[in-house]
C-alpha cells in the first residue's frame, strides 16, 4: 500500500475540510489555446474550455470574484459558487474564452502584468529561443548573475528531430528558468538578449502566444463579464524584493491598469502565488480589495480575502473536468 506523503495528506485534508464545510471554488487558468504544447499545464484547448463552462453552467453557480469577497464579508457564500480566473494577461484570453464566456454567461477575472502589453512573456520567449532555435553553435556560454553557464549541447542547429534531442533541449530550458527566475527584469532581459543571439533568431516575434495589447485590454474591460485585476508590473518573485520594490510592482501596475481601462482596479494576484505577511500588507495598504494566491483549498473565510486559495483545471476533458469539480464541490 502506497502511503501518502504529507503533501497529499495535507491536501486530502483540506479537501475533507471543503467537503464538510463547504466553500467557494476558484479556478485559475493561463491559456484558452491550442497553439502552447506545455502538455495542458498551462494551457486548455477552447472546446475543453468550452466543456468546462457547460459544467459550471449546468451543475454550479458562477459569480464574479469581486461578489464572492462581499459574500465572505457576509459570511454566507452562495452554494456551489464558482469563480473563474486568468494570470498573466494573454491575449488569448480575449480571443478564445470571452466569447465561450460570453456565450455561458460566465464571469471571471483577468490578472494582467503592465510591463508586456503585446509582448511576449519572458519565459515563453525563453522555450521558443531554446525548444524552436533554427540554428545555433553546439555550445552556450552565458554570464548569469555574475557566474558563468556553459553547457554543451548534444543536438545540433537543426529544428527538433528525436526524442534524445527534445530531451536535452527541455533540460536545457528547465536549468535556465531556475537561474533566470531570480534575476530583476533587466538582468534576465540582458541574458536572454545572448540566448537570442545563440538561438541565431533575429525575427522580431509576431506570433499569438504574447500579452494583450492596451487596445485589446480595453476591449476586454468592455465586457460586462469580465473584471481586470493587477499581476504586478514585471512578474517578479515578490518575497525576494525589497519593500521598496514590491510597493513599486504592487501599486504602480494598479495605477497603470486603471489609467489604461479608466476602471478602479480592485484585485490583485502574487506572481507564482508567492507572497508574505510584508507583501499582503503592501497589498492592502496598496487599496486592493482581495488578492489571490496558489493555496490548494476552497474559499469561506473574510480572513483568506488577502490569500484567496485557486485551483487548477488542465487541459481535461468534460469528464475529467466534471469529476474534479464533484470531487471539491460535491455537485
Ligand atoms: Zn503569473
């Protein structure tokens, strides 16, 4: 018999918490596309997308994440409430779900980074530059953070061929995301400036995998369905910052956001759901009404306002998707 590690009875336990007690379910989502192949962790397909609205339609009861911190206040959440949400701002977000969540009826919410209106976001340029490069030399050498990475490369600069080369590519990739993620915007940038240059990619990228532009968020806001929500300027590890820079991230993309949408911009979501007790109070002072985080549980307490845990769907199909919702939700 397998017995569980403390994670997953961690988790069962909250999970038994929701069943019992009840509460709200959060969703978070990235992508509403078929074009990301990230093996449906961060991205579902518009008909599963489409799947997963029915379901909620049918068997839920979806609320604006907004009403569901007033009913928190109130102490008495709607049952089977639902709410949807999106990090990071695609532009996919506008294209493919809102009209599926237009056509369900079905609110959510868009946490944006103001530093990529259009752009494409640091670490999709990072996996296109090492999994798609054209042609490069058989090694890289790169100064990162004051060190020096070297790696020798066993595939050559041709498009990905063999599993052998795919392999070495992904290690490649998930080695750099680790020494990158710590690094402020301006030294990644800097590095992943010499991994273009590696890549032997000199086309400026005009692909559908970037941010929304500031025409698009506009659009976006326009619709009744949809709330936009801050995700920081740069998407930063914001426990690894001084006060002084979170206060930056935290209060200048809310006042950016409100500037381009001429909306109060009520919400906020820790990058990577990573926060502390500092970084939640900078939040509230900021004038925020809730923020979200990553924590794996259901919503029912006005003091989880600040830290509103979010689960999240992949890429599932309707059966999948309906017997995870029944597993938190009972319905
Ligand atoms: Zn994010």
């Amino acid at each position: 018999m397998r017995i569980p590690g403390i994670k997953t009875a961690r988790l069962f336990s909250k999970w038994l918490q929701g069943r019992l007690l009840g509460g709200a379910l959060i969703l978070g989502y990235h992508h509403v596309s078929t074009v990301n192949d990230d093996d449906g962790e961060l991205s579902v397909s518009p008909d599963h997308f489409r799947e997963h609205l029915e379901i909620i339609r049918q068997r839920a009861h979806p609320i604006h994440l907004s009403e569901l911190v007033h009913h928190l206040h109130q102490g008495k959440i709607p049952r089977k409430s639902v709410v949807v949400t999106f990090d990071d701002g695609y532009a996919d977000n506008l294209l493919n779900a809102v009209p599926l969540l237009e056509q369900y009826q079905i609110p959510a919410t868009v946490f944006v980074c103001t530093d990529y209106f259009g752009k494409e976001f640091w670490w999709d340029e990072l996996k296109r530059l090492i999994i798609n490069a054209p042609a490069h030399p058989n090694t890289l050498h790169l100064k990162i953070g004051g060190n020096q990475f070297d790696w020798s490369t066993s595939f050559s600069g041709q498009q990905v061929s063999n599993p052998a080369d795919v392999n070495d590519r992904m290690r490649l990739l998930n080695l750099l995301y680790a020494r990158l993620l710590p690094l402020d915007s301006e030294e990644r940038g800097n590095v992943i400036g010499q991994v273009r240059l590696w890549s032997g990619d000199h086309e400026k990228y005009t692909g559908s995998n970037r941010a929304l532009t500031t025409e698009e968020l506009r659009e976006l806001a326009g619709s009744e369905l949809i709330e936009i929500g801050s995700h920081t300027v740069t998407h930063p590890i914001l426990t690894q910052m001084t006060l002084e820079q979170q206060t930056m991230e935290i209060q200048h993309s809310k006042d950016t956001l409100e500037q381009v949408i001429g909306k109060t911009v009520p919400g906020f979501a820790y990058p990577n759901g990573k926060f502390s007790a500092e970084t939640l109070g900078l939040v509230q002072q900021a004038g925020y009404a809730y923020a979200c985080s990553s924590q794996k549980e259901l919503a029912r307490q006005p003091q989880q306002c600040y830290a509103l845990p979010r689960l999240w769907p992949q890429d599932w199909d309707g059966k999948q998707f309906s017997r995870y919702l029944k597993l938190w939700t009972g319905t």
